[in-house]
C-alpha cells in the first residue's frame, strides 16, 4: 500500500497588480515599524534621501490612508516577499478580529493565531478554545505563496471573571486573560490600560496551577490519535472561516484541497536502521519485544551491587511489596530485576530510611545518610518512595522530590524515585512500571540494554539540548552529551543558556578528548535544539582547525514539530493519517520533516499505547564541508538522528526524538532544582537522570 502525503497547507497566487500602502518616517498612531531588511525595493522613490542618513527603520499603517503617510505602489508579484508577508499577517489578523465570538492574537513567532470556542468539550467550570496558526511561507514546497494553518492544540479559560477569581486566588497565579477577543498578558498589563479593561468582563486562562488552587479538573477525554484531532480541527477550520468569498478576496486559494507531497520530495531511511544489537549479538527492532526474550547486550560492570529503601514509616508494607516483585517478579510479563535486566543485586535492609514528615522528609533523609556506613567497594542503589509526585503543584513540595536525588548523587548513590500513590494505586499491576524501571536502572549502572547497528565509522555526535524552566523563566542547557557511532555515552556538561562561550567550551572538550582516546573522528555532528549562532560556532572551528582535524563538521537543528508548523498526512493507511516511520520529507533548502514512530508497514495493527508522534524537522548545515554535503550525505545524517532516538533506555517504548536532544533536556529539568546548582564530576559520566 503506497502513501498518499499530504501537507497542512493551501497554496495562493501572487497579487496580479501593484498595492497602494501608506508610509511615514516618523511613528504615527496606529503604524508598525518595517526595519531596513524588509524595506520594499522601491522605497526610495517616496523616500529618497532613506539610503544616505542610515535610518534603520520606517513606519506603515498598510492599505490605511493616515494623515502624515505618504502612498506607494508595491509589487508583490514574487518580489518583496518579507514585507508581503508582514502586509499579508496584517491583513489576516484584522479580517479574523472583524469576526464575531472570534479571539485573535500572535504565536510566539508573531503570526496570527485565532482561537475558536469548541462548544463540545465545554465544561462546568471553563471553555475550551481551538488554537490555529496562519503561516505564510513562499515556494518552499510549491511554486507559489502558501498559506500552512497548523492546530495548536486548546486552550481553556475559566468562566469566573479576573474579578471573581481574585476572590479565591492571589493575582500571581493569573498568567493570561482574554479582554475584548484578544488574549493579554495580565502580568504585564501597564497602569493605563488596565485603568481601560474592564475585568469583570475579562476570564483568566486556566494554567495548571491556577486550575489546581480553583479546583478545576482540567483533564478532556479525546481520541489517542494526534493526526486525526488535528486534521479534523483544520478541516473544520477551512470549511467555516476559509471557504468564503471575503477570505478569497484577502487570500486568493488555488483551491480548499491540500498540496499533495511530490514523490521528489520523499526519502525513507534503510530498513536497517530499525536494527538493534542485543545479548550474544541477536538483532532486534522492537525493544518492547525483543529486550524481554533477547536480554541486555552488557551487564552492568559495576560490583557488589547493594539495594536499600528510602520511605515514610507508614508504607511499609507497600515497600515490602516492592520488594518481592523485584526479586520474584509480578504478573506475566516482569520477572525480576535479575531475569528481566540481568541485575545481580543483595539488598541490604539494614540501610532502610524511614522518615516520618510526608510534608519535608528531606532533613531526615540526609541525617540518616550522614550516619549510615557506605562500604564504596560496593555500589548502592537507592529506591526512594516519594510522597510527592514530581509533578506536585506545590513548588516547595516539588524540591524535594530535586533535592534528595542531589544528596544521593552526592554520595555517589544511583536513585530509583517511585511515586507511592501510583504504586499503590497499581501495586498488583505494576509489572509494565518495573519493566522499564529495571531498564533505566541497567543503564543507570553503566549497562547497555542495547546499541546500534552500525557501520565501523569512528563519528562523534553531540547533543545540546534544552528545557525551559516556567517556575523561574529560565532556559538551562545541558551539553555537551557526547556519543560515538554505536550510540555508546561518553560524558556530558551542563550549565545556563547565557553561558555561550562554556558551551563551546565543552563542546571542543569532547572532540578533543575523543581526538585523543579514539584518533580523529570519521566526522563530528552536533545535534542543536534550534539554529547555532556564529558566536557559538566560531570557537569549535578554531578548536577542530587547532587539533588539525581534518573532517568535516554538521550541524543539524532538531525540533520538535508539536504545532504551529508543516506537517504531513497519509490519506491511505486505515484513516488514521500517521505516515510510516522512517519516511523523510524535504520541505526546503536542506530542510526535514522525520517522521519517527512504530508503523513499520501497511499493517492495519498498530498498538495506541505506542502513541501517534508528530514527525520532528530537521535543518542540516556543514561550516567547513558545505560543497559536499550532498543528498547521500544528507540521507545518512537524518538516518543517524532516527537510530539515536532508538537508544531511549527510560522506557521499552519508541520515542521520536533522538537521545542527543532528549538526554541533555532531561538534565536540564532537574539539575536546576539543585542545592548545590552544580553537578559531581562522576555524575556527568553516568545517565543517573534516567
């Protein structure tokens, strides 16, 4: 069964006659500044003196006439494209704010996003918005302008007014409103506009926090399958808002069918990739299957491996419990942290910590581990029954859940953190829970469950990845995660975003460490979480051209393509739009759309546990070996980062980010929760975080 690709998006003719826009040097009421890079190609024809004074920016007011503007004639006809784009986003917003029951604002790119109340998933305490993003784009998968509308999911807003809430709930936990059909920061709003709002007419949007201190369950029962509640939103979407004569006046549509994939445009990785190593050299592709009968491709080499219990004095028994299925093993498909994962461990009760404040046990735990004697010929794992979920809503309660994995790593302890309200919930099925704890855990202690398939090539990848952290605003980073061929770890660093010169700092360390161990790399690729700067390039040059390495250097930005972007459908497997896993789209000059996922074939049988993921998108770049990275080169890089999202050792289940991004994200969750906001030098070296 051939794939039918389609992409979400409409394509539209160029304007066939020149625009009258109005222009003015001076910032009027109601203008939009246009900086020189989008200045239209003719401005000097009102402005003639513009090129001579170094003036960066001017001022529009678009096809509004405006006293103190002054017009010009424009061609967009494949010309002046930013500014076409800034006129056509214009445009688009104030056609949807004329709407009625329509909220208009900007994605975080600054295109219009328009939210569309979805009255069958109202609730008692809130309603529901469907998000779209317009996106306008020019030839990059067609011959003509287009026009991607993206679902960005919902977003809910609470039917008690600000002034309601505020009754209830401090102002800090109300992030934003919606006043008027527009959606306003309410922690930014300045004196003089609020003194304008009237905010027993304005409804806070529900975060989680906020849901949580309200009471409100936010949770709405949808289908499984993402590519299903997407295309439906937009499909929906096109018919109501896009398939009418005052759109097409603004958006002149080829037509409401979207573009077809052309099969030029279509890659697929080599069957091969899917190939995992297991025990006794056994290929495998299926984790899920084939771990459970293959078995780990190395034990861990650590000796004495001596297991204790961290938990409140009241779930003893829900310990003991633990305790036994793993040893024994639970149900048909866990048979133990030795059958399963080849763990040889004593477990020593001696070492038990009972603590007795649910609330903080963090002052208790660390006086018990000051007072226990380690012997550290032996290597310690610490299961830790936490009774504070990771996601508690209580950010005090929240950091202890952080900080006792600082104090055990500390002391060079692996931790197992197990949530006890899931445990116990689940104590009699727990089996699929142990599965993947015995595997991270295997991996925690420097086993490997199993690795690639791979050529003998000596490459070095690197992976810098990031996570924002929302309680404090905050990017951190973590890098650099260094990996050869095979997928084995090396070593990785962590430190904030605004340390640039840190990052290729370590980035240059892992090459020259690998330089010295291994010889010169066959090739160093560096996978980024968004583009890489020249600032943060330069050095790594330098630092390549310093060792005389004589390789060439790629770099690929990886992202995750949640929403707001290009995507594709297959119209032609069972209705359930996913297309195949290792299909790869080129959606531009050297740009990816990877779809990663477990439809191996054209099989109706597909698990909906194994999840429906949106395909990641990928830019690939060469500093130093631009002339010769062609298509075959570009084939195996793209086929490299979907192997590395196979060496996920937290779960048995599939993942469609490669570890080089997913690792260095997982660090930087945690390791800002730190005491200490640093992490032990024998703690970059293992994949304690798991």
């Amino acid at each position: 069964m051939s794939q039918q690709l389609y992409f979400n998006l409409l394509t539209f003719d160029w304007p066939q006659k020149p625009i009258t826009l109005y222009f003015s040097l001076e910032q009027i009421k109601g203008s939009v500044s246009v900086y020189k890079s989008n200045h239209p190609n003719n401005i000097t024809e009102i402005f003639p003196n513009l090129g001579n004074e170094g003036i960066e920016k001017i001022y529009t007011t678009f096809d509004k006439n405006v006293e103190g503007t002054t017009p010009l004639e424009i061609d967009f006809n494949d010309k002046n494209v930013f500014f076409y784009k800034d006129f056509l986003n214009y445009k688009l917003y104030h056609y949807f704010k004329s709407i009625s029951g329509v909220v208009v604002t900007r994605n975080f790119i600054k295109e219009p996003q328009i939210w569309i109340i979805n009255k069958t998933e109202e609730k008692k305490d809130f309603w529901v918005f469907n998000k779209f993003s317009l996106k306008i784009q020019f030839s990059k998968v067609s011959k003509f302008p287009e026009l991607v509308i993206a679902y960005d999911d919902t977003s809910k807003m609470c039917k008690k007014s600000v002034i309601e809430v505020l009754e209830d709930v401090p102002a800090t936990y109300i992030k934003k409103i919606i006043n008027n059909k527009s959606v306003l920061n309410y922690q930014k709003i300045d004196a003089e506009l609020k003194t304008s709002l009237d905010l027993e007419k304005s409804w806070p949007i529900l975060n989680r926090e906020l849901a949580s201190k309200l009471n409100i369950d936010v949770e709405v029962e949808r289908t499984k399958n993402r590519y299903i509640r997407y295309k439906t939103a937009i499909d929906e979407f096109v018919q109501t808002y896009l398939n009418n004569v005052d759109f097409k006046t603004l958006i002149p549509l080829h037509s409401l069918n979207y573009l077809p994939v052309e099969e030029t445009r279509i890659l697929h990785v080599d069957r091969s990739c899917n190939d995992l190593v297991f025990k006794g050299g056994e290929i495998g592709f299926t984790p899920k299957l084939d771990f459970p009968t293959k078995g780990a491709l190395v034990t861990s080499p650590k000796p004495n491996i001596t297991i204790f219990y961290i938990y409140h004095e009241s779930h003893a028994e829900v310990c003991k419990e633990l305790h036994n299925h793993l040893q024994k093993g639970t149900g048909t498909y866990y048979k133990g942290l030795y059958k399963f994962a080849n763990i040889e461990s004593h477990t020593d009760m001696s070492l038990a910590i009972k603590y007795k404040d649910e609330n903080n046990p963090l002052p208790e735990i660390i006086e018990k581990l000051n007072n226990s004697n380690f012997n550290y010929e032996n290597t310690y794992v610490a299961f830790y029954i936490s009774p504070i979920a990771k996601f508690d809503e209580d950010k005090t309660r929240k950091k202890v859940y952080y900080r006792v994995k600082e104090e055990l790593l500390k002391r060079r302890i692996i931790s197992q953190v197990i949530d006890f309200d899931k445990l116990k919930s689940k104590i009699n099925n727990y089996q699929f829970e142990l599965n993947n704890i015995s595997l991270a855990l295997l991996a925690k202690l420097e086993g490997k469950p199993w690795q690639l398939s791979t050529s003998s090539n000596k490459d070095l990848i690197i992976g810098v990845g990031a996570f924002k952290n929302v309680d404090e605003n905050t990017n951190y980073v973590a890098s650099a995660f260094s990996f050869n061929n095979s997928g084995s770890f090396k070593k990785f660093e962590y430190f904030t975003k605004s340390d640039t010169n840190l990052l290729a700092g370590s980035i240059c360390d892992a090459i020259h460490q690998y330089a010295n161990l291994e010889e010169n790399p066959t090739k160093v690729v560096i996978h980024f979480y968004k583009e890489m700067s020249d600032k943060e390039l330069k050095p790594i040059i330098q630092k390549m051209n310093r060792l005389k390495l004589d390789c060439p250097l790629y770099i690929i930005n990886i992202n995750k393509t949640n929403s707001e972007d290009l995507i594709a459908f297959d119209n032609n497997w069972y209705n359930r739009l996913m297309p195949k896993s290792g299909t790869i789209i080129n959606i531009g000059k050297k740009e990816y759309l990877l779809f990663n996922n477990t439809r191996y074939n054209d099989s109706e049988k597909h698990s909906e546990q194994e999840g429906y993921p949106f395909p990641i998108k990928l830019k690939i770049s060469s500093p130093n070996n631009e002339e010769d990275l062609d298509n075959f080169e570009i084939k195996k890089l793209i086929e490299q980062v979907y192997q590395f999202s196979r060496l996920y050792w937290k779960s048995l289940r599939q993942q469609n980010v490669p570890i080089t991004i997913k690792y260095p994200e997982m660090v930087a969750e945690i390791a800002p929760h730190f005491e200490s906001g640093n992490i032990p030098p024998h703690g970059k070296e293992i994949l304690w975080f798991l």
